[in-house]
C-alpha cells in the first residue's frame, strides 16, 4: 500500500525532491520508502517515510538477511539519513512556532515593532495607508489568488521585524508553510509539491528560507482557533502585530447577529492592541448578475461593510471572462472601503503567478 498523497506532498518538499541517502536531486525519479516495513506493522505516516532514488531504494531493499553480505540499512540509520536531508533542505519545521492553546505566554514578546504595518506596494500604501487595529477584509471568489496576496503582504512585514500569528482554518500549518517560502521565493508552491522545477528554483526557495525570520512567524492551526473566541484570545494575548485568518468561512457562527458580536469584539481588541487583523472571505460567485466583479451586496450581511476598516475584493478577469478577456494571470484589487478615492482598481501584473514584484496601474 502507498503513500496517501497529503504524506507524499509534504516528504517531497522537506527533502526538495533530493534523495535522503544520497542528497542527489532527482526530480521526478524518486520513490517513498516504508522504514519499516507494513508487513511488519509499519503505517504509512510521515515518520515511517523516507524520499530515496531508484537507485539508493535499490541498495535499501537488496539486503538479504539468510545471505549477508556487508551491513544493511537499519531503521534507526534511515531515520538518521532523513532527518539529516529535511534539515538540509526543508523549510516548514522552522516555520510552525507553537499551538496558542498550550501555553499562557505569549506567543511574541510584549514589545511590539515601531515601524508602521503596511502593505507593501508603495502606490496601495499612498493611496490607502494602513492605521494601528485596523480590521482588513479581503475577499474574493474561488481562484482569485486571496491567500497568495494576503501571503506576500505578511511575508513583506515580517521582513520589516512585525510579528505574524497565521490561523491556518483552511489548511494544514505545514501546506501554509509551504505556500508562504513559495511567494517569498516567487515560486508556484503547487510546482515545488510536485518536483517541477529546477535545480535553480530549489536555490531560490533555500534562500528564501534562510531569509524568511521565521521567529516573526507563528502558524496556529485549525483546532486551536476554529471558534470566534479564539480569535478574539489569539490577538489580545499573542503579542502579533499582524493577525491573518485565513479563511473567515471557516469560523462557525450561529446567525449574523453573532457574526456582528464578533466583528465588534475583534475591533475593539484589535484597537486596544494595535493589531492589523487581515480577513480572507471566499465569496459564492453570482449566478444571475452579467458583471461577475464582487460586490459588497455579495456578502450575508451588511455587518462586513460597517464593521471592516478596510475592504478589498480581488478579481481575476480571465477566470470569468475567458472569451473575452485575452490577458493572462492579472489580478485586479479592487479597493471599495478605506482608500482616499471610493474605489480604486489595482491591475497586478506578473507573467508566471501573482508574486514577486507587480507593476501597478491605478484606474482614475
């Protein structure tokens, strides 16, 4: 029985698709081996995996007990080889700083930074500066590259010495990880999972791990924030000046009186802390309307508009307007609350993804 492909993904990348024995990178021609073996009782979790070549899992499997013939490869020892490779060129154990639920201290020291949180484009940080407790919501719908934006904007305050607490409600902390050295290193993360790359991108994203001040970094996983208090806990105690949750849908409420409760709950905290909390919202695209940009009608309740210091909604032109729209991979940021001017369109443009450094046009 194989790998399940949750256990695969996340092997593959802490070893860069380098063989653990060897520390060749062989892309694609690389195999997951049971440490101990399931006849043997062995499971097929992370820790009983180890990422070797074709030619290494040969040696691994060719010891022949009733014949020995040299010193076989012992369990202990592969574990001892693994390790040594995820540590030479994996990135997310560095990354996750702890659960939020299993101590009483802070996550970062009380101190917070002086420098002010911004976004990171000089012409959004013009037009629409970001004040300390700010409540920020960004939404969009499926595809519409919300976490990836949301990502390069932590990534650029973290590099500034701001403190990030992540609520990882959609995904595992270790894929969050991964997601975030993807756009710092402005490589697609999906491609990193997937070994295709070049021995050129792995170097990039060891140096955007070495450079990614993972002390400034704490992913909090889903169990630990997955009701409102939580959240309202996370950014009164944890000492981050930034606070994403990430996604919003995920916190469960049981009508939009208690969502509005909670909105008010969290603007004060933010306030009384001087913490920017980031939002990421998915919105259901319009079945009926002809203009599929969002709108603020898309959302449940009107409590978003009111309560939300800063609203943006994010929109790839190209995912709904396939035969009409020719340009490829440009994200539109539509600003509808807390610019100078109501609203503003920015047009980021990069030719691979969305990350990295955007040319910036603003719509008058």
């Amino acid at each position: 029985m194989g790998f399940p492909t949750s256990v695969a993904d996340e092997v593959l990348v802490r070893c860069g698709r380098h063989c653990c024995i060897c520390e060749e990178f062989v892309g694609s021609k690389i195999e997951l081996h049971h440490i101990v073996q399931v006849a043997d009782g062995g499971d097929n979790s992370v820790d009983n995996c180890i990422p070797l070549c074709f030619n290494c899992h040969a040696e691994v499997k060719s010891y022949n007990p009733k014949h020995p013939k040299g010193r076989m490869y012992t369990p202990t020892e592969l574990k001892g080889h693994r390790d040594k490779c995820y540590k030479k060129y994996g990135f997310a154990d560095n990354m996750t700083k702890m659960d939020v639920a299993e101590t009483e201290k802070p996550i970062f020291a009380s101190n917070k930074s002086d420098v002010a949180v911004t976004w990171g484009y000089v012409e959004q940080d013009k037009l629409c500066p970001l004040l300390p407790g700010a409540l920020v919501l960004i939404a969009g719908y499926t595809e519409s590259r919300k976490s990836t934006y949301v990502q390069h904007i932590a990534n650029w305050n973290i590099k500034q010495g701001h403190r990030v607490a992540y609520c990882c409600l959609r995904n595992h902390p270790t894929q969050i990880a991964f997601e975030i050295i993807a756009e710092a290193a402005h490589i697609n993360a999906n491609d990193m999972k997937t070994g295709m790359m070049t021995e050129e991108n792995w170097k990039s994203v060891e140096q955007a791990n070495k450079d990614s001040h993972s002390e400034n970094l704490a992913l909090i996983p889903y169990d630990k924030v997955s009701k409102s208090d939580d959240i309202i806990e996370l950014v009164e105690n944890s000492g981050a000046d930034i606070v994403v949750v990430d996604d919003f849908n995920g916190l469960v409420f049981d009508n939009h009186n208690s969502v509005e409760k909670f909105l008010y709950e969290l603007k004060n905290v933010a306030g009384r802390t001087n913490t920017t909390v980031f939002c990421i919202y998915n919105l259901d695209v319009p079945k009926v309307r002809v203009d599929k940009r969002p709108m603020l009608s898309d959302f449940p309740s009107d409590c978003y508009h009111r309560m939300f210091d800063v609203i943006q909604f994010l929109f790839m032109p190209e995912k709904h307007y396939a035969d009409a729209y020719e340009e490829k991979d440009m994200l539109e940021v539509i600003n509808v609350k807390g610019a100078w001017r109501n609203p503003l369109t920015f047009r980021m443009v990069s030719p691979e993804n969305i990350t990295g450094v955007f040319s910036i046009e603003t719509n008058k």
